[in-house]
C-alpha cells in the first residue's frame, strides 16, 4: 500500500480509515501498545500494515492503525506456543548431552570436562539444577537403556563455509541421511570425514562478562589475567546479548581456568569445550542467509547438539 499524503487528508478521512494522529510531543502519553508502534518508527522499522510515516527520517505526524485484541492474543498465544517447544527440545538435547557425558566419562565434572562443559551449558540455558543432577544419577546407575553414539559430521554450505554437526543417535545412518538431506535442500553438501575438521581446533572457552572486569579497557585487562592464568588467548564475543571476553584454553586446562577466574570474582557465563575455525570465510547476504536457514535447521534436528561453523560476522 502507498503512504497516505498528509497533504492530500483531513483528520476525518484519516479518522474513518481507522488512524489515530500522533504528533511528535505526544508520543509519551500515549497508551503502551500504540507507543510500542510509534518507537517502530522512530527506529524506522516500519510495518506497512500498521503504521504510516509522512517522512521516515524526519516525521512530525504519524498515523497508527490499532490491532483486534484477539489478533494480538492470537499472535502472542502462537510466538509463546512456539518458544515454549524450542525451549523443551533444548532441554531434552542438554538431558541427552549430560547423560551421554556421564556414560563416557564418569558423574566427576573434575575429571570429566565433557560433563563440565554440559553442566555450564545446562546452566547458560537455565535448565533446572535439579534436572542436570537427576540426569547425571540417571545416567550413573543407568545399566542398561538404548545405546547412544556420539557422531560429528562434516559439511559445506554456501561460500564454501564449513559446518561441524555434533549429534547423539541411536540409528547413524537414520541420523546420517537426515542430516545429509538438509544439507542438500539448503544449498550445502555433508562432506567426507576428516575434510573439514581440520580448520578447526577444539578447545576450552570461558566467558566472562566484561563488566565484571575492573578496567576502562577490559579487552588490555584481560590480557593481562590470561597470562597469570595460563590461558593461550582472549577474545571480545556476545553470549546471551551480553558483551563479554572469552577465555581460550587447552580443553584439560578447562576446570583449573574456570576456577583462576572464580577466584578473581570473575564468575563465568559458560565454561564449555567448542570447535573454534582457524580462519573465517566472509559471505554475501544472499549466502549469509542461505547460511543461516541451513544452520537452523540442522539445530531444529532432534538429534543434533550443537553447529559450529567458520562463518566470519561483522559487528554492524
């Protein structure tokens, strides 16, 4: 639909059509669901089926079309239903993942830095503590039970980008087609073993919000911390829309580096072992989003862990 021509309207034609003037001084006492449409504009992220702009960079009056309350019931009811399933399929996979951890390793996460590295993530994700330790007694005394395998496969997607699938299966070549067949309908192809492994390293990452670190340069700091440490590098990442400084070690080193920064009042978000890309491939947006719906849904597989991939992201 065309915008409507401030020039061209009176108040009662805009009316009839179901818009409510809003000039910019009267957007604070505006109620909470029509304010929520105007700071779409303000940040011109327009939704053509709601409002209309007279100038997007410089507006001085905006028209906003309310919604049917049950639309908006039905919206929110359908994104909750939506977030509530993501959120049991993830906690199903990180039950799996401990459980797996615990019959390869042993319940001791001292020893067992899978187990550790399962246990933060279970914690990132705000997975009952009670859950992981009923989990980690399942799996202790658990002697018999269908057998999992643990298998990483390898692909390619766009750009040549590389992929690290981590799954846990009861049936490899059920899992192996499947994976296979997303990767074929998304533009990529499941490479040969030990083809694309390569460029990548396994190793220790702790993350560490950057707050936390007393400095006005957090990133100098903590170069500093990670030679009294005894980590090999450190990093400026997002976890969990935080900004943050990780922590790279050698995958043994992950417990005792945890623990170095515990002590420094330096509590850590996630203390995980990762496949970390010796090098990054820049894509196109074409490829960027093609990269994108192959890396969702290998995550929606019900057997897939974890995606690593050696995708380079720009900060804006």
């Amino acid at each position: 639909m065309a915008s409507i021509n401030v020039a061209r309207l009176r108040s009662s034609m805009i009316a009839s059509l179901g818009y409510q003037v809003v000039t910019r001084r009267s957007l604070p006492l505006m109620t909470t669901s029509t304010r929520n449409f105007a700071l779409e504009a303000n940040c011109a992220a327009i939704n053509t089926g709601r409002l209309r702009v007279t100038h997007r960079e410089n507006y001085q009056q905006i028209w906003i079309r309310g919604m049917a309350g049950h639309n908006k019931w039905s919206k929110i009811k359908h994104k909750k239903a939506a977030n509530d399933a993501h959120r049991s399929n993830v906690f199903s996979k990180l039950i799996r993942d401990v459980m797996h951890a615990v019959r390869e390793g042993g319940p001791d996460p001292e020893s067992n830095y899978r187990l550790a590295s399962c246990i933060s993530q279970a914690k990132a994700a705000n997975l009952p503590k009670a859950t992981v330790e009923s989990a980690i007694k399942n799996a202790s005394g658990d002697s018999g039970g269908e057998a999992t395998d643990q298998v990483l496969y390898e692909g390619r997607g766009p750009g040549n980008s590389a992929y690290l699938v981590e799954v846990l299966t009861t049936n490899r070549n059920r899992t192996r087609t499947q994976i296979k067949q997303i990767f074929n309908k998304t533009g990529g192809s499941l490479a040969d073993p030990n083809s694309v492994i390569f460029q990548f390293s396994r190793k220790g990452c702790i993350a560490v919000n950057s707050s936390l670190i007393d400095s006005k340069d957090a990133l100098n700091k903590a170069y500093e911390l990670a030679i009294e440490i005894g980590v090999e590098d450190v990093k400026e990442v997002e976890f969990d829309d935080q900004n943050c400084i990780q922590f790279v070690c050698e995958v043994s080193r992950l417990n005792s580096c945890s623990k170095s920064l515990q002590l420094m009042q330096l509590e850590p978000l996630s203390s995980t072992l990762d496949y970390l890309p010796q090098a990054t491939v820049e894509l196109e947006r074409s490829e960027m989003e093609q990269a994108a719906k192959l890396v969702e849904a290998l995550n929606d597989h019900d057997d897939v862990i974890r995606v690593y991939d050696n995708i380079f992201i720009a900060n804006d």
